[in-house]
C-alpha cells in the first residue's frame, strides 16, 4: 500500500526532473542567468522601500455629530494703536457670543531677519501646497515637531504665544499678518491656508473679508491620531468709500461656516502577503521571461548561423539526404 501511495505521488509530480546528461552550460546562458538575478535583486530591492511605504486614504462620510463646539486658533499681528484693536465673535444674527480667551500684547509690526526668512519660508511652502496636493500627505506622515507655523520669537524679547490677537504702535490702518490660522485641536504636521498671509494697505478705510468654510477631519496616522478641522478660504478687500457707493464697516472679519461632510484621514500600510505574492510575481516573471528571450534569440541564432554558415563548428545544418538503404546525413 505504502509503495502504491508513493507511486501515485510520484506520477502527480509536476516538476519533471531532467538528467544531468541532458544538460548543457553555455556563455550566453550563464550570461543571461547573471542579468536575471541582477535584475531580480534589484526590483526585489525597491520592492521593499515600495513595502515600507505607506500613502494616505481619504473617506467621507456625513458628520453627525451636533453637541461638539468648535475651537478657534487665531494669531494675527495688527499695525494698528493697542487702543483702537478690538475682537469679537458674533453668531450668524450678528450676536456677540464671547470675548474671552482672547490675549491682546502689543509687538512690533516689522519682522526681524530670522522671521523674514519664516515667513518666506512659509509662503514657498503654501505655494507649493496650491500647486502639489499630495504634499500635504507627506506633512501628514512627518509630523512636524512643534507647530509649524509659530512664529520665531523676536531676539531680545520675550516669547510671543502661539493664540490671541497682536498688535503693534504704528500708523492707524487694518494693515495685518495672519501668523496662524486653525480650527479644532491643533497637530502638527498641518499647515492651514492662511497661514502666512499678509496685507499691506495704505487707506485707513480698507475692509478684508475671509469667507472660510470649515471640515470636521479625522487624522489616523502611524505617529498621531486626533481630530481637528481643515478649511477652505475666499478672500477679498475692498475700500469703504460712502461717496463713491462702496459701504460697510473697514476692518477684518472672518466668516465661517462648517460643512456637513466629515473627512477621516488614515495613513495605509501594504500588508505582508501582498508583499510576498508581488516579491513571487517579479522572480517567477523574470525567470520565465529570461527563458523565453534566451530561447529566442538561440534559435534566431542558430538559423542566421545555418543560412549563411557562419559557424564552421555547426554540422547539422544540411538537409538529410535519402538512399536506398539507410538515410545518410
């Protein structure tokens, strides 16, 4: 029985072995051989940085959430008088919710060297956000130690905070910069649309409108996991001029409102027995291609060499020729 059972294994066998008699060793195989492992050793090679990589999924989903209340992080640098800055947040009828929470210090409106350089730094990195989306997922996996969009602090003077409204002794007009900008919980490794902005006007009776609309995020990744808001702005200025029929209040407001979809972010990771079937798939695709082009181009070879005998060592390229006894080569 034991004979009958390994017997019927072995005509199950679907690797046939072939005797060593039958095989040859050439130059152009061992060749062929040596680019095939080279090849496979490479791709096997960035196959595993391709592996370790991880690349970010978006999914939407309707927010249901109705009790939370929104955080506000503002950081903006006014030229104006400390004694003509005010601050408030006024619901959708224009009522006042609150006042608190927000810090007023009086700083200087120019930047220093050290903060030109971030600030420039800064704008080069939201140009590049405007134009390369995907930059965003490298910001995400980063995490950016600190916030990334802090102000240094000016040589000689105490650190400023990071919330709270600023103000400088200068001239009096709505001439600012908006250092920092977010909703929700602050992480690091996002950089918000109007971080970095800055507005320069010379009227006194200039209006800066932002009309932002927020989205409730969830952030899923290796290295932080939170939940906070991204936004999307609409800016535009203009000067309050009665006369000219141009009316309104000069200042800067910031209108906002939060969108019903919510967005989860998570960072996603190529699982191990995909890596695998693929690693497989490039060594057995290799070795059959190899084959094949070996194959081919021995027998385009071996025909160029007949036809125009190139080859004095090839004697089985003529035509057998028949007799009347016996075939004779």
């Amino acid at each position: 029985r034991e004979d009958k059972a390994l017997s019927l294994v072995k005509e199950l066998d679907a690797f046939p072995k072939v005797p060593e008699s039958y095989v040859e060793t050439t130059a152009t195989g061992g060749t062929v051989s040596l680019i095939a492992f080279t090849a496979m050793a490479l791709l096997a090679f960035f196959e595993f940085f391709v592996y370790r990589d991880t690349w970010m999924k978006y999914e939407y989903e309707v927010d249901k959430d109705f009790s939370s209340k929104l955080r506000i992080n503002i950081d903006i640098t006014v030229a104006m008088k400390c004694q003509h800055v005010g601050a408030d947040i006024l619901d959708l009828a224009e009522t006042m919710i609150t006042s608190n929470g927000i810090q007023y210090e009086p700083v200087i409106f120019e930047l220093t060297p050290q903060q030109k350089l971030w600030h420039r730094t800064l704008l080069l990195i939201q140009n590049r956000l405007r134009e390369e989306h995907s930059l965003q997922e490298v910001l995400y996996k980063s995490v950016l130690k600190g916030a990334p969009t802090a102000l240094p602090p000016r040589e000689g003077t105490a650190s400023e905070p990071l919330t709270g409204f600023h103000q400088c002794i200068a001239a009096y007009n709505f001439s600012h910069r908006i250092d920092h900008v977010s909703f929700g919980e602050e992480i690091p490794g996002i950089i918000n649309p109007l971080d970095g902005t800055e507005k320069i006007t010379s009227n006194h009776n200039e209006m800066f409108q932002y009309f932002i609309t927020v989205v409730p995020t969830k952030l899923h990744t290796s290295k932080v996991s939170a939940d906070t808001h991204q936004f999307s702005v609409t800016e535009r200025e203009r000067v309050i001029n009665h006369a000219a029929g141009s009316h309104g209040v000069s200042g800067i407001f910031m209108k906002y409102d939060t969108s019903s979809l919510m967005v989860t972010v998570s960072e996603q990771h190529m699982p191990l027995w995909q890596f695998l079937v693929r690693l497989c798939g490039i060594i057995g695709g290799i070795f059959s291609t190899t084959g094949m082009i070996h194959g081919f181009v021995g027998f385009c070879f071996d025909i160029v060499c007949c036809r125009f005998k190139l080859d004095p060592h090839v004697n089985n390229c003529a035509a057998p020729v028949l007799t009347d006894n016996h075939v004779q080569e």
